[in-house]
C-alpha cells in the first residue's frame, strides 16, 4: 500500500541538529518565526559542553586569553573565515542569548566575558573556551587559585583517569591530588557516564555518593569529578550533592560521548517542540529543491513520508562526520543540492605529510561560500536561491579544531542566517 503524503508548511526549515541547527531554531523561534527543525544524530553528543569561541590563533602555539582581541587578527589574517565576516558585538550579543536560553531551560552557563577561561579537558590538560556549564565552573576557578582539591574517579568507569589529570596538572596544581572510589549500586563490570548520570537523578543515589565522596576528600574542601552529575537537572544534582557533603564540586569533562553534550540534545528535543519548533528529530532530508514560491523538504519519518513547504531554509549539515560533507576519490562534495566546495585542488593536497604539521591539513578548511548574507554560492559568484543561508562547520575558510572555535562559529554563524531569514520573510511579506 502506498504510504500518503503528510503535508507540513513553515517559514523557516533548519536542516541539522547540532549546535549551529538548534542555535538557529533558538534564534528563529525568539523572533517569532515559525520553525521546522530536521535533523539526523550528529556530532552535538560528542562535545565537552565549554562553548569555545577562539582558543588558538593560526601558526601560534600561544592559547588565546582575549577571544575579542584576536577576531581582530583573525580579521586581518584570515578576512574570509566565517568569525571575520561577523562585528564582534554581533557575535557577543549570539553567545548571550544563546547561553541565557540555556539557562532559561535548566543548564545553567557563564556569560560570555571579555577573556576566555582556562579549562580542564578531559585528558588533564588546559584549554581556552568563552562559556562553561554552571556544572564546571568551579574546576576553573580552584586552578586559577591552586587550591587543595582531589580528583575523583570510579571503579570500571573508562575514558576518565584521575590519575591522568592529576599528573598532567601537578606541577602548575601542587594541592590536586586523586582518589577512586565505587560508584553506588554499580561496583561491578564497566560502567558508563550516561548511567551514572541518569542513577544521580535519583536521591538516594546522590545520598550514598555523597557519603563516598565526603570520605575520598580527606581534608580537601574541592573535589572535580567526571561529568555525569544528572542528565536532566544537572545544577539540581550539583547543589544537592555540594548541600550534602559541605564541599564545592565540578565536574571535568569526559571523552565522547559526553553527558553534558546529551544533556543538550536532550534539552534541545524536549524544550524546543514546547516552544512551538517543529521538530522532526533523527531524520534526514533526502531532497531538497527551490521554487519561486518556497523550498521544498523531503523525508521520512516513523509514520511515513513528509513533504514541508519552507518559504526559508537554513543548512546547517556540518562536514564530514555529520554528513555535510562527503568525500570521495574525485573530491569533496556537497550530497543535498551539490553545491560548489571550496576544497584543495587535489586528494593529493588534502592532508601535509606530517600528521602534526604546524600548519594543518587543507582539508579541514573545506567548505561551502556565503556571500554577506549567509547565502550559499554557486560557481560564479551567485547566490544558489535568495531563500537559502547557511550557518556552522559547514562553511568554508575555518579549521574549527585548530582554533578552538567549533562552538563559536556554529552559534554567530547561525545568529546571521537566522537575522538575513527574518529579513528576507518580512520583505517578502510587505512585497
Ligand atoms: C569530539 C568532539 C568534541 C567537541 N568539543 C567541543 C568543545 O569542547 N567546544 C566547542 O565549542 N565545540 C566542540 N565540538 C564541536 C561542536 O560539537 C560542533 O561539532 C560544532 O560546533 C559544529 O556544529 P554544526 O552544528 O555546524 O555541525 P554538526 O555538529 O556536525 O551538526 C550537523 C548536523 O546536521 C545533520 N545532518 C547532516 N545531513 C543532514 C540531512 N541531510 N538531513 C538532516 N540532518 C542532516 C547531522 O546529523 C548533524 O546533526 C566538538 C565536536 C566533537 C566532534
């Protein structure tokens, strides 16, 4: 039988569901847009939670203290990177209502500051990043001060090493010492952050941690922990747990996939639908075509085909872990609609020899162009349709791992495609 077609219609649909789509549902949706969000699993699980803006500058082995000073370098040495075509107070105002809608939600962030914070990576080492979960904040701070604290860690639990953090941090961090301990109720076999986390919504599981961790703090007044301190009400656990012991605790992130990145995808899912999204979550736009009325979306869901009539679209797709990208033996390309790719002019010139060149490798630059607007090009210099714009990891002229600025780019990034949809949609409505 053949399935029927549901029909939706929407003025603005964003197609991805990492941080650059669900930033640009946030955006849309506080300017009263209507919204259609599809998007397959991608790589918003994997982050740490830190919100980086700029860490690194290219061909500097220096971390960025002052993000807002270096998107002035950042401008005059690389004038087509994404961050360099946005004003700064554009790209301060994006990481504010951004982090403030957070927090509306229940994960509390920092505001963005004018310097960056030293932060603790999962492996003990430091990076720069502009906002960190409430849940974090107090790593950063007992390091800047040196601190007594004790790392903790828990029997079966992989991809987390307190022993790792403390010996990488010794030295700048005399007072940080490690302990390990069982988790509640999970003393045996491997055990996983993501059920942790969940176990420590319940309270008679924070209520035996608490007891284990005022043992394995000595006379530490700090402790760090691996990120698992909830899923759905992280700053609850948190306070609970500090009001049950009497001791300051953060959490360090761990590798992926991490708790505080499924923490927001699943904030995301849940909240975003309250607020009027429509979101159509672990779904791929298999086509996607431009009339001189709307664009048209096609997929499939769990009750069978959907066609949505957009009058705009955003692509938020990301490279080639998410799908945005795809590269194969004659190059890189773009599956949805085939758009040019800025690329290397060969496989041949895609990675330097060396895998730890100073200078990283071409390919990570490789991406789609915009013109002022947000809108895709295609060869030639125009734009592909005056209803699409792009935003995040997708765009070209940006190595976001090198700089410490995957988070940066996809939330200022979608902030102007969303602000040039809004302009568009109420053009066309007064036209
Ligand atoms: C291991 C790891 C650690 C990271 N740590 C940090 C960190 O500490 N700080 C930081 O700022 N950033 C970090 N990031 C980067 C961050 O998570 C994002 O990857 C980055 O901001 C880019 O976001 P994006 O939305 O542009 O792309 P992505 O996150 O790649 O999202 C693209 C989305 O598009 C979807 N998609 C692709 N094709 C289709 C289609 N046809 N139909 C529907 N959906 C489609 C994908 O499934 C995915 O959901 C990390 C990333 C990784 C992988």
């Amino acid at each position: 039988m053949k399935e029927e077609v549901r029909n939706l219609t929407t003025q603005l649909a964003v197609i991805g569901s990492g941080i650059a789509g669900f930033a640009a549902s946030i955006f849309a949706v506080r300017r009263n847009i209507a919204v259609a969000q599809i998007g397959n699993t991608g790589a918003v699980a994997y982050t740490t939670g830190y919100l980086d803006l700029l860490g690194k500058e290219d061909g500097s082995p220096a971390a960025v203290i002052d993000p807002w000073q270096a998107l002035d370098t950042l401008a005059a040495t690389q004038p087509d990177h994404p961050l360099a075509k946005i004003p700064a107070a554009d790209i301060r105002r994006s990481f504010t209502e951004f982090t403030a809608f957070l927090g509306e939600c229940g994960i509390a962030y920092g505001k963005p500051q004018d310097h960056n914070v030293t932060a603790l990576t999962p492996a003990g080492t430091l990076k720069q990043t502009l906002c960190v979960p409430a849940t974090m904040a107090a790593g950063p701070r007992a390091y800047a001060e040196k601190m007594p604290c004790v790392i903790i860690d828990f029997n079966g639990l992989k991809g987390f090493s307190g022993r790792q953090v403390a010996a990488n941090l010794q030295d700048r961090w005399p007072g940080l010492t490690t302990e390990r301990i069982g988790f509640p109720d999970m003393s045996h076999g491997e055990i996983y952050p993501e059920v942790m986390a969940r176990a420590l919504e319940v309270p008679a599981t924070r209520e035996k941690l608490a007891d284990l961790l005022k043992k394995a703090a000595g006379e530490a007044q700090v402790i760090g922990l691996p990120a698992v301190l909830g899923m759905h009400r992280p700053d609850h656990v948190k306070a609970e747990l500090e009001r049950l012991t009497g001791l300051t605790i953060f959490e360090i992130p761990t590798m992926p996939p991490s708790v505080p990145g499924i923490r927001l995808r699943e904030m995301f899912e849940q909240v975003l639908p309250e607020k009027g999204v429509t979101l159509i979550p672990q779904q791929k736009v298999t086509a996607l075509s431009f009339d001189s009325g709307a664009a048209t979306l096609c997929l499939c869901d769990s009750f069978g085909p959907i066609r949505l009539r957009a009058e705009t679209v955003i692509l938020a797709t990301g490279r080639f872990l998410s799908g945005g990208l795809e590269a194969g033996l004659t190059g890189i390309r773009e599956p949805l609609l085939d758009l040019p790719v800025t690329q290397p002019e060969s496989r041949a010139h895609w990675y330097c020899d060396r895998y730890t060149d100073s200078r990283g490798h071409a390919i990570h630059r490789a991406g789609i162009e915009i013109d002022s607007s947000f809108r895709p090009l295609m060869t030639g210099g125009r734009p592909y349709s005056e209803r699409l714009f792009a935003a995040g990891v997708i765009l070209a002229h940006q190595d976001w791992i090198r700089g410490r600025s995957g988070a940066g780019i996809a939330i200022a990034t979608a902030y102007k495609a969303v602000e040039a949809a809004e302009r568009f949609l109420s053009s066309s409505s007064s036209s």
